[in-house]
C-alpha cells in the first residue's frame, strides 16, 4: 500500500466528501475514488457508505483512519528527521494562539525564538478555540493552545500544558473587597459582567460556575474582543473574567484591577492541540518548548494587582 493511497483515504474520511476531499489535495474527485476503491478490493472490505450527499465510514474505515494516521505521522516524522540530519533548523512554522496567550506571553517566546532560531520563519495567528482548531484540523497551523474544555475533533491530539486561575478585573475607581486568596463573587453581586460570546470554550464553565454559587448577574454583555473588554472594564462599573495570564500586563493596578476568583476558585487548564498525522516538525519542536517555558514562569506570579 502507498502513502499516497493513505493520504488520500485519510482525506476523504476527514473532509466526509471525494470532491471535497479532492480540493483539499489537490488532486482529481475521480482519482481519489479509484485509490480507495482499490484498498476495498484488495482487502475485500468496505471503508466508505457512499450517497449522493457525501460518505461516511464504516466501522473499518474508522478504525483503518486510526492505524492510517499512525503512518503517515511515522513518515512526516522521519522525512523531518533527515532534513534535520543534513542542516541547521530552518522552515516555516505556523502557530496559533489565544488572546490570553498573544497579550502576556507571546512577546518574550518571539524574541527568544528568533534569537536562537533566526532561519526559522513564523506565522502567528491569533483566534477563539473553535476557529483554531479548525485551522490545525485542516493542516493550516502546525499547532494551536486552547483551553482544556474544548472538545476536539477525532483528527487531533492534545497534551495538557498548565493550569491558571480564573480572575476578576475591574476598574480602579471601583471599590470591591478582596481577602489574601482573591475576591467571592457571592459578596458583590449582582455583577455587571462582560464575557465572550457562546462560542468560546470558556464561557460555557463560567456560566455554571455563576449558577453553582448563585451568583446574580444584573446585566450581561458580550464581547468577543479582548481589547474592547479591557477597555469598557477600565472605564466603567462593568466587571469581567480573565485567566490570571491575561492578566499580567495589569498587575500594576493603574488601570485596572485584578484578583483570582475565591471561595471558591475557579480554574483553567491549557492544551496543545496537533494534528493526529502530523507530528511537530524540527523547527515547530523548539518553539513548542520555549512557549512551555515561558508560560510556566508566568503561572508561578499570583495574578493580584499591586497597591
């Protein structure tokens, strides 16, 4: 069997659709049906359910997609393997992150990375999980950080990469009381809260966690703009929820006010999503540890604002 019969099967299975599959890799819809028509004869089995609306596997296609992804990983994996063998660390590595990352740690990660890396190129794309993931899915981004409660696609994998507390920011004309552990919602409520849109990750556990403690909400805003967010906070009564990385640029306390949600906490972990048949190249690899590095240096400040 070639790996191009399997790139091509793995196409088909992921984008659910020969035409669709075919554009994704360039190659012709009647092509990619005769290389997978030809794996179900020579193993006499049945991949794909076909209709007029597309395909979907069977129970072989499916697990046949998971040993597929195995080798073509194992092949990515030693084709990077020996350009590695033969020069220095060059390429072009596509990333993308969070707001929460791009505002408190992605500035130090850039200035070592070119420093130790200079011929490697980088793309940084800044986005909500579902748009992230998406991009990582379809091989547009070499890996992407969400939070840990997205949940992901079968054509992905994951690694946790650190927990952080959740946070109140307010603005610093306003008097709200806070203890050596942070600030109880309970005691200040009803809140003027601004928070992200439904379609992002975190926005579902913030939710409950309002309703677990019973903590009233006089009015809601959304807002799926970091900078906007901040802004409206530091000018207004309005409060919002950020994780404490985020919120390192205001620690200063001189626009805004910051303080870990308490009694009880509230957490959020981080992943590192990748593609299943794409493992991390040579140039990605270091930029993967130097971001790991940076972001526990940050999590170890306690995200309270100064006096």
């Amino acid at each position: 069997m070639k790996l191009q019969q399997l790139r091509y099967f793995a196409a088909v299975y992921e984008q659910g659709s020969f035409s669709a599959a075919a554009n994704k890799v360039n190659a012709t819809q009647s092509g990619l049906s005769m290389h997978v028509s030809q794996i179900e004869k020579r193993y006499d089995v049945t991949l794909f359910l076909r209709s007029s609306t597309g395909v979907t596997p069977t129970e072989a296609g499916r697990s046949f997609y998971g040993e597929a992804v195995k080798v073509l990983a194992a092949a990515a994996h030693a084709e990077d393997r020996l350009q590695t063998l033969s020069k220095s660390v060059v390429g072009h590595i596509k990333v993308g992150l969070m707001p929460t990352f791009t505002r408190a740690v992605l500035t130090p990660v850039l200035l070592r990375f070119a420093k130790e890396y200079p011929e490697v190129n980088m793309s940084i794309t800044e986005a909500y999980s579902s748009e992230l993931a998406e991009e990582v899915s379809e091989g547009r981004l070499d890996f992407a950080v969400v939070p840990a409660s997205f949940e992901l696609h079968e054509t992905l994998v994951s690694k946790r990469i650190g927990q952080d507390r959740e946070c109140l920011v307010w603005g610093i004309n306003r008097d709200i009381p806070m203890n050596r552990d942070g600030v109880a919602l309970g005691q200040i409520s009803p809140l003027q809260l601004v928070l992200p849109g439904l379609g992002n990750a975190r926005r579902r556990q913030i939710e409950n966690y309002l309703m677990v403690n019973h903590i009233g909400v006089s009015d809601l805003m959304e807002l799926d703009t970091m900078h906007g967010t901040l802004g409206l906070v530091a000018n207004s009564d309005w409060v919002t929820i950020l994780p404490g990385i985020m919120c390192q640029p205001d620690l200063d306390g001189t626009r805004r006010k910051v303080a870990p949600l308490a009694d009880p906490p509230l957490t959020v972990d981080y992943m590192r999503i990748e593609s299943r048949k794409r493992p991390l190249s040579a140039a990605a690899q270091p930029f993967v540890d130097i971001l790991q590095e940076e972001l526990n240096a940050v999590l170890k400040i306690a995200p309270f604002s100064r006096p």
